[in-house]
C-alpha cells in the first residue's frame, strides 16, 4: 500500500432513518465525503440535529450506511464481519463521549483499564505503568483510587480520555468532548487532545459546538444539509 493511504475516508455516504409509524424517512448524510491523513486534527462543527453523532457512529462501525463507504487503513468497515469489526473497534479506535461513562463503583484507575480487562496483557504491569503515567501527564496522578463520583467534571472527562486511548488507538473520535464542562475545563481538555495530536500523533476526530475547542485543532469541517465542507 502506498504511504499516502488515508487513515480515514469517508466516502459518498448517505444515511437516513426510518421512524417507527410509517412517517416518511429522515434524511441525514447526503453523499457525505471526508478524507483524513493520519496525523490530522479535524474539528466537526454543525447545528444540533445536523448528524454529527450520525457520522461517528459510522465510522465507529456502531451503525451502517445506507449507500457508500467508510475506508480505515483502506479496509471498509461496513464489510468486516462482526469479530474482525470488534478487533478494528478495540486496536484502531478510541472513543470519548459528551458523558464520560464512568463505572461508579471501579477507581480512576480501574475505569482506565477497562478497555485492556478482555485482553491478555491485562496482567501485564507495562499497562497499568502506562495508565499510571498517562493518569499522572493529565493531572490526575493523586486521584487514582478515588471512585469517579469524587472527581469534579473536568477530572472525570480527562479520565475518559486517558481511557479512551489507553489501548494506543490510531484514530480518537470525540462527540462533544467539553460539552457538558465549564470553559475552565473544557479549555484543559482541548489543551489534552492537542497534546495528544500533537505529542502522541493521535489522529482527532472531534465533534464541537465550541469554536474555542475547533480553533484548537489542526482543521475545521463543517456539517452542512448532509455533506462536510471545509470550514
Ligand atoms: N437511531 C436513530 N433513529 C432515528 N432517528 C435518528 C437516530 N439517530 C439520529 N436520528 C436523527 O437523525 C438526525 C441527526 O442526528 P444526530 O446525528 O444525532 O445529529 P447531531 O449529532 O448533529 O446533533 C436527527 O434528526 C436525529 O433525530
Ligand atoms: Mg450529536
């Protein structure tokens, strides 16, 4: 395969839904198309409604398109089988949500685990020195044992962060990451993310009402009647 292979393409995809009664279908993506180098920051920006969250489910393999492609590493993820689509999810993608999802009842620490718990190197001590290391880089070093409950919101979405790519995923898809944060907070967490790209040359998918959390990444989509247009 040649160097220049995308990370992430989205292909002429369309998507609507079909409400329960009988009411005509909801049109959602349009031919929506979107290409993503590895090593990008790219903010997804658009109104409430407009399909966002539509798209990353897609590309999170979570839901399928009705019409065209999702390519990552150049595979379609609509064609993988249940258990290589599962495999692709847990190596290549990490996700971060509005709500961070917490357990309640596991630690800081266990919550951070929890992505590694299926897999061999669970036991592994290298993991758990790394979520140790990435808990402590995120500020939240002294916090480890503390139940999620404890945490203020900030803390508890940088917890789901580190979570989120503890497996070391290639690609981080964020649905309104700070959007239930105060600016304080959501300002570290985009501060995180950039270091991320950044440091960690993790690639970003970030959905955003903020204009303050876009301007922090490297590009700016927008998601506009079903289709992405450069900002
Ligand atoms: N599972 C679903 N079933 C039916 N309609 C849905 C479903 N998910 C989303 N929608 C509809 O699709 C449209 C886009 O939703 P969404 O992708 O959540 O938008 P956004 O994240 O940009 O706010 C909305 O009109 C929403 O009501
Ligand atoms: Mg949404």
């Amino acid at each position: 395969m040649s160097a220049a292979m995308p990370l992430l393409e989205i292909r002429r995809v369309t998507k609507s839904y079909r409400p329960p009664g009988g009411s005509p279908p909801i049109s959602v993506l349009r031919d929506a198309s979107l290409t993503v180098q590895a090593g990008e920051s790219v903010a997804i920006i658009g109104p409430s409604g407009s399909g966002k969250s539509t798209l990353l489910n897609l590309i999170g393999g979570l839901d399928q398109p009705d019409d065209g492609s999702v390519l990552l590493d150049g595979v379609s993820v609509s064609q993988l089988g249940e258990a290589a689509l599962a495999q692709m999810r847990r190596d290549r993608i990490g996700f971060v949500f509005q709500s961070h999802h917490l357990l309640p009842h596991c630690s800081v620490l266990e919550n951070v685990l929890v992505p590694v718990l299926a897999d061999h190197s669970s036991t592994d001590s290298a993991v758990e020195q790394r979520a140790r290391h990435l808990l402590e880089r995120v500020g939240l070093g002294d916090r480890i044992h503390q139940l999620p409950g404890r945490l203020s919101g900030g803390e508890r979405q940088r917890a789901a962060v580190v979570r989120a790519i503890i497996r070391r995923p290639a690609l981080l898809l964020a649905d309104e990451p700070t959007g239930a944060l105060d600016r304080a907070s959501a300002l570290e967490i985009g501060r995180l993310l950039a270091d991320l790209n950044g440091i960690d040359s993790v690639t970003l998918l970030v959905v955003t009402h903020s204009r303050e959390l876009a301007g922090q990444l490297g590009r700016i989509v927008e998601m506009r009647d079903g289709q992405l247009v450069e900002a």
